[in-house]
C-alpha cells in the first residue's frame, strides 16, 4: 500500500486531496478538504501576489500539511497552477512557503496541467475520442485526444475568477451587457485554437465548476442515481442550467440545488464557455469527469513505483476488479460462475433459444465477477444491497445507464424485484426487462452450480429433445450442493426457453 497527498493550488481553491493505492483495489480517496481561497484576486495590475494572499496561502498550506501527518501520508505534493503561475514574485511565494512551512511547491505549466486533466479522463472514462475542458479560477485547460492519445493541448488565460472580475465587477449576476461582452471575449479565445473546430467528438469537463453543473441539471430532472462520473448532457441541457441560472436573483442562487455556496458568483460564466465550446466543437455529447488534474497527477506518482497500476486500455475491468475485492468477492468463484455463465449462454443461443446483443452478452458476463456482492453487507438481504451498491457506485469506463443494467443483472433474484429495482428509474421498457431477466436468471442459475464455491463444473453442454432439454454437467468433486441448489434454480431457465429442463451429473 502507498499513501500520498496532494494539494492543489488553484486559483479558486486551494484542496488538499489524500489518496491510498494498493494493486487490489487501486487508487481511493480517502480525505478531501477545499479552501475557496480566491487567490486570483490578490493579483494586483502587475500581476503580484500581495502579502494579503501570500498570508492566506500560508495559513491554509500549515492547516493542511498538519492533516496530511494525522493521516500518515508518506509523500505530500503541492502543486501550483495559474495564480501562483501568473505572479511576479512567484519565486518569493515558493521560498516564504518552504522556510516557513517546509513544503516544496511544484509550480506546473498550462500544458503540464492540461496532461493531467487528460491523463485522468482516458483512465477513467470510456470514450476513446474526446476534447477536455478543465476551467479553473484564472485559467482554462483544452485537450484533444483521440484513440486515448494526446494529440493537442492548450493552457488560454483566463478562467471563471478572471471572467467574472474582467465583466461583472459590481454587477449582477445576470446583467445582460456582462453577459454579451464575456460570450464575444470567450468566443474570440476558443476561435484563437486553430486544433479546436468541428472535431464531433465528446466535450469532457473537469472541475468544480463542471461537477456544480452536473448537480444542478441533475436535481433539476430529479435524476435517480448517485455520481457526476460520466454524467451526460446535451446542448438544450447545457440551455436549460443557463436559463436557471440567469433567471434566478442573486439570493435566489443559493437554494439552487446542486450549486455550492461558494460557486453562486463565478457559475454563470463558466456555463457560458460550456455553451461556447460545445458549439465550436459540434460536440456529440457534453459528459463529466470527476476525475481530473489531482487524479492524474497521483496516477502518474504511483506508476512510478507500480507501472502496471493503470491501463486506459482496461478501465472498465479494472474497475470491476477493484469494486470485487472491496467487498471480498472470491476471485476463483467470480471466475468461475463467470465461465458457467457464458458457457449456458452460448449453448443456448447454439440451440436457437436465445437472441441477445453481444453487448448484453458482455454486460452480463462482467455481472457474474460481482453478483451478490451485497452478500458482504447482509445475506438477509444480499439481492437490495447489490442493486443499489451497484447502481450507485462509481464504476469506471462504463456509461450511467449500462451501470444500471449491470446492478439490476447482478442482483437478479426473481422478476418482482427486477420490475421494483428498474422503477426507479424508469429507463428501460418491456423489452429491456425481458432481457435482463433472461441474462440474470443465467446469472442467478449459474451461480448454483457453483454455490459451494468448490469449482466443481468442469464442462456442461445442452441436448435437446423431444421431452425438453438436458443439461449435462461434468464435475470433479463433490457435488451435493451444487445438484440441489441447480434444481432448485432451473426454473429461471425453463422460463427463458419455455420448456422442461432436465440436469444429470457426470462425474468427469
């Protein structure tokens, strides 16, 4: 296991995130604190930092270093972006910060930091293709990546703290002739990236501003399950937060659900360079990453020590991987009701009885490495804690409604409770529902012939006859468990083939 902690000196906030990674389940989060500590704004004219905000970086670096040792961490990081980057006398605020608080701070260029931010996406998220957008307080992170490569990358200067004190300094929120002057200056800095037109790909945004808009849209269509990561929006989505947003008085800012208190004044202008980007672009989709600069910056740390630590080429198995081990899941079980599984699918669609789309096939296969892994909580009720484990937890490289596809596979335990988990959403129509019954009654089947966790199937293959069918199962072992839990499970086969299934034992 590693420890390690970083502190990102943004010109925003200032947020010390700790992280632990072992190879089982990779990279946690385990404490996040934030400072709006606006330090963007004690740039003067000349672009020098004043003692004002050097005092107010030093308090909260002390603060945070000391949290930093009561968790153990054995490698602290603090890194700094545009305000410390933009001032003059960064050199005086690096040496002040080490003889007083003996840190080393790390000032990172534009470029560095858009890395990052890119960096983290293709570990995280399962597009291939994709512009990213992180928008900080002073200044904004642009990349195009394409088949999980880098192709270009920008650092523009300015960000939602410059916007706001470049156009709406004691103005509204929503004074029309700010509004009009920020879109034109936004306008004219995303043309000036010659790489950035008519690409068609995903726009993929980073931040705080980013996830504040992910939470509003999403209390704002009562949105049912838990996570911004890889939350998606359109262009009339991205319309209607804005319409929200410029329609509500400055204290009516506050009860905007979603929306942090300390975002109220700077939000507006971030949804504006959104907007503008999206339209530049000719974006396919608008989605979020909850993953950004900090993340990447820890992945690249640890693969230092651990090369092998993450692919962007496994994210979603990797993720599946760790969610098993977090809960115990036997890997040699998982394994094997993952094999018993596809072997009963691919001998059913051998036989013509089943149709079902090579995706649904893959979805219910990753579903067998996690089924009932609401088992750890409780086995009284095993089948609702992986449902809403499942379906609320942050599984990397999949899209928020196969997440939910995945959770209502691996809790399968009958129809009544398939249709009561699926309700809460509402995403999936009859035909949905037939399928996931089929795939999670395989599961839910699969998982008897393995239910002593001995692995005792070697081999099975279906026969069919003018009586119905015939399971042969091969076994080495002892398999008095798995016979009684087998027959007691077969029905949710006969349901999916409409005929008696019959299973005999053979010992290999």
């Amino acid at each position: 296991m590693k420890r390690i902690g970083l502190i990102d000196i943004g010109s925003n906030t200032v947020r010390l995130v700790l992280f632990k990674y072992d190879n089982d389940t990779g990279l946690k989060e385990i404490q996040n604190i934030k400072t709006p500590a606006r330090l963007a704004r004690f740039l003067d004219d000349d672009n020098v930092m004043s003692e004002e905000g050097i005092h107010s970086l030093l308090v909260t670096l002390k603060s945070y270093k000391d949290v930093a040792e009561k968790y153990k961490i054995e490698e602290l990081y603090p890194v700094a972006t545009a305000a410390i980057r933009q001032s003059v006398n960064v050199d005086e605020i690096i040496k002040r910060i080490k003889d007083e608080i003996d840190l080393d701070v790390r000032v990172i260029s534009g470029k560095e930091e858009a890395y990052f931010g890119y960096h983290a996406v293709v570990h995280t998220l399962s597009n291939r293709d994709g512009v990213t957008i992180d928008i900080g307080g002073g200044s904004t992170e642009l990349t195009f990546f394409e088949e999980n490569e880098l192709v270009y990358s920008v650092s523009l200067p300015f960000g939602v703290v410059t916007l706001k004190e470049l156009f709406f300094h004691d103005k509204k929120h929503s004074d029309k002739e700010a509004i009009e002057q920020t879109k034109a200056f936004i306008k004219e800095q995303l043309d000036s990236v010659r790489w950035l037109s008519k690409r068609r790909v995903p726009v993929i945004a980073i931040g705080g501003s980013a996830r504040n808009i992910a939470r509003i849209h999403q209390s704002m269509t009562e949105y049912p399950i838990a996570g911004v990561h890889g939350y998606s929006m359109d262009r009339d989505a991205l319309s209607d937060v804005y319409k929200l947003l410029t329609g509500a008085d400055e204290d009516e800012l506050d009860d905007i659900d979603g929306l942090s208190k300390d975002r109220g004044d700077i939000i507006l202008p971030s949804v504006m360079v959104f907007q503008a980007l999206y339209d530049v672009v000719e974006a396919e989709e608008f989605k979020f990453s909850r993953k950004g600069l900090r993340e990447g910056m820890a992945m690249s740390i640890i693969s230092e020590d651990y090369p092998e630590a993450f692919s962007k080429y496994r994210v979603y198995e990797n993720s599946l991987k760790e969610l098993s081990n977090d809960f115990q899941i036997n890997p040699l079980s998982s394994k094997k009701r993952s094999e018993i599984a596809e072997r009963i699918y691919y001998e059913l669609e051998r036989l013509g009885l089943i149709d079902i789309s090579k995706h649904d096939k893959y979805l219910m296969k990753n579903a067998a490495k996690v089924f009932y892994l609401g088992e750890f909580i409780d086995r009284d009720a095993t089948s609702q804690h992986t449902y809403y484990l499942i379906a609320n937890s942050n599984i990397n490289g999949i899209v928020h409604r196969d997440r939910v596809r995945l959770a209502l596979m691996s809790s399968y335990k009958n129809k009544t409770l398939l249709k009561f988990y699926a309700r809460e959403t509402g995403w999936f129509n009859q035909d949905d529902l037939d399928v996931l019954q089929i795939l999670g009654g395989i599961l839910k089947f699969s998982d008897a012939l393995n239910i002593s966790n001995t692995g005792i199937v070697q081999d099975l293959y279906i026969e069919d006859g003018d009586g119905g069918l015939t399971l042969n199962v091969i076994y080495q072992g002892d398999p008095i468990a798995e016979k009684y839990q087998a027959n007691r499970q077969k029905k949710h086969i006969e349901k999916t083939i409409n005929k008696k299934l019959t299973i005999t034992f053979t010992e290999s």
